[in-house]
C-alpha cells in the first residue's frame, strides 16, 4: 500500500535529522522538504518590502498556508509514481485539528494511499539548544523572543487523530531504538 509520512513537530526539534533517517530506511520514496520553500518565501517577504519573519502576522497571512497546499500537491503527484512519500513539515496546526487529519485520509483513500503520522518528541530544552546551534535566519525572530515563541508551542503528542508514532529524540539511544522501530512498522 503507497503511504505518506508525514514527519512533524515544532520547530528545531530535529524533524530533517529524523525524516532523512527514515526515507533511507525505506525502499521506493520520495523526500520532500517544507523547508525548501523558504527560497521563494524570502523573495515574497523581499517583494512585498516585508522584514524577513516567519512568524509575523504577514507571513501567517500571505506565506504559511500556501507552503503547506505545495508541498501536499507535490506529495500527491509524487504517490502517482512513488509507493511513499515522506513529508518533512512541523503541520503544528494541522496536525492538531481532527477534521483536517481526517480529510487528508480520506483524499489519500482516493488514490489508495494511507496516512502515517510521525510526531518527533524532544524537550523544549533540546529543542532550544539545536535552534540556537543551527544559526539560521529563519530562528531569528524565535530566538530574539524565545518565551513569547515557546510560549506558543505544543511539545504534546498530537491527539483525536487516529494513529501517531511519536519517534524519541532527545538521545542517540532513544533515537536508534525509534529509527528500528519505525522501519519495521514501514516496511
């Protein structure tokens, strides 16, 4: 059965160490990165004379959503071709509301695909330290603001949405024990 995964998570909170793990466990799929997108997300925060902040009002409005619409539209025609398709993306909304989990399996139902959700777990502490050591512009404005920024975020296991693997990330160990375990479910 064709699958897509989709690997979430706030932010920082190893989401692209995790999901290149598991794409390279498995046999027949397609990689794809939310993060990609930031190219053209810049270009329209430069466009529109917007300072560069992704998690301003701006870019709630007129960037967040249409990252996730490309991204899914690309997983779908990847599944006419591919039998997985992991989606590297914290969905920290989506993931969340039931209704849309739901709608999700039942458009991937039409073309014989399943739903695997992955929710990576690292503390607010792990995930503080490896935003501050990956120096990204993107973590700017959550760094500058980090209790205001952490104070938004649900390290919490999704829940009312069916089936989750919550992969253990805050260790090496906890990390080799989730990458086997998972491997087994996926393959």
């Amino acid at each position: 059965m064709k699958s897509l995964i989709l690997v979430t998570s706030p932010p920082a909170c190893g989401k692209t160490y995790v999901s290149k793990a598991i794409a390279k466990k498995l046999d027949h799929v397609v990689y794809l990165d939310k993060d990609t997108l930031i190219v053209l997300s810049k270009q329209i925060f430069k466009v529109a004379n917007q300072e560069y902040n992704r998690s301003s009002d701006f870019f709630e409005e007129n960037i967040r959503d249409y990252e996730y619409y490309a991204v899914l539209d690309l997983a779908f025609e990847a599944l006419e071709y591919e039998d997985n398709v992991l989606i590297n993306a914290p969905f920290t909304r989506e993931i969340r509301d039931p209704e849309y989990v739901k709608e999700l399996r039942k458009k991937l139902e039409t073309i014989g695909a399943r739903l695997f959700l992955v929710w990576v777990e690292t503390s607010p502490e792990t995930c503080h330290r490896r935003m501050i050591e990956r120096n990204s512009s993107r973590d700017t404005w959550k760094l500058e603001n980090w209790d205001k920024y952490i104070a938004g975020c649900n390290f919490n296991k999704p829940t009312d949405i069916g089936d989750v693997f919550v992969f253990k990330n805050n260790t090496g160990e906890e990390f080799d024990e989730s990458l086997d375990e998972i491997a087994k479910i996926l393959n």
